[in-house]
C-alpha cells in the first residue's frame, strides 16, 4: 500500500513539474509572425530545440499523470480488496 501512495506522490509530482515547464516554454516560443525562418541559423541558436524540448516535457507530463491515476486505481482496488 505505502508503495502506491509512493507511486501517486512521485507521478503527481512529475506531471506538475512538467507542466510548469511546458507553460514556461509557452510563453518563451516566439510568435509565429515573428519567427525567421528555423534554417540552420535557428537551430544553431536553439530555436529548433524547442520543439524537442515541448515533445519531452509533454512524454514527462503523461507519464506522471498515467503513474497517478493508475497507482490510484490499484490504491482503491487494494483497499476494496482488504475489506
């Protein structure tokens, strides 16, 4: 049981940890209208890493949040069962 509690305090706290950096990556991505083009000189200044950036925070985001609800579900079936 204490491994499930331990299971939804660690998903919890990856999906928030997350999530704080996806809505700061939000507000760090330049407009599109304001953008150049991402050739090689964008990629060299790192606006192409970006992307990869937000793919990996929203991988991180969904991992915690399927550890949290899934340790939560075998949380609640452990209890019922203990009944």
């Amino acid at each position: 049981m204490a491994s499930y509690l331990l299971y939804i305090v660690t998903g919890a706290v990856l999906a928030l940890m997350a999530a704080r950096h996806l809505l700061a990556l939000r507000r760090a991505i330049p407009k599109s209208h304001d953008a150049a083009q991402p050739g090689v000189l964008g990629t060299v200044e790192g606006k192409g890493i970006r992307w990869a950036e937000t793919t990996l925070c929203g991988a991180i985001f969904l991992f915690g949040l399927w550890l949290t609800l899934t340790a939560g579900l075998l949380f609640i079936a452990g209890l019922l069962h203990s009944l």
